[in-house]
C-alpha cells in the first residue's frame, strides 16, 4: 500500500532568542499561517528573512511547517 500525501495549508515557525536572563537562554516562537500550499519553501524562508530585518531579537531556528 502506497502511502499518500496531501498538504492542506503552509506556515513559517520562527524561534527568537531574548538572550539571558537569569542563567537561562530566553527564547519564544512565533507562528506565521495563511501562505498559499504552492509556496516554494525559498520564498517563505525569504519572508522570515525580512521579518527577522524588522524585529528586535534576533531570529534563531526557522521552521517550515506543512499541515
């Protein structure tokens, strides 16, 4: 048996790192939904980019879900 699969939406995980605080590495996710199924995955990645220029801490993991 075959195993397929179908992708119903996109959506871009990015992982900011706050730095220290207390001796522990502070860092918090944000989700971006609502990209289009047929988004090449260098287009998103291209999208975190500019978010990454416009916030203030610093982008640290990039994920690319498919649900």
């Amino acid at each position: 048996m075959a195993l397929q699969k179908q992708i119903t939406g996109k959506s871009l995980k990015v992982v900011n790192n706050y730095g220290a605080v207390d001796g522990k590495v502070v860092t918090k996710s944000k989700t971006y939904g609502s990209f289009l199924v047929e988004a090449a995955d260098e287009k998103v990645m291209a999208v975190a980019t500019a978010i990454d220029a416009l916030t203030v801490p610093t982008m640290e993991d990039t994920y690319v879900v498919d649900t």
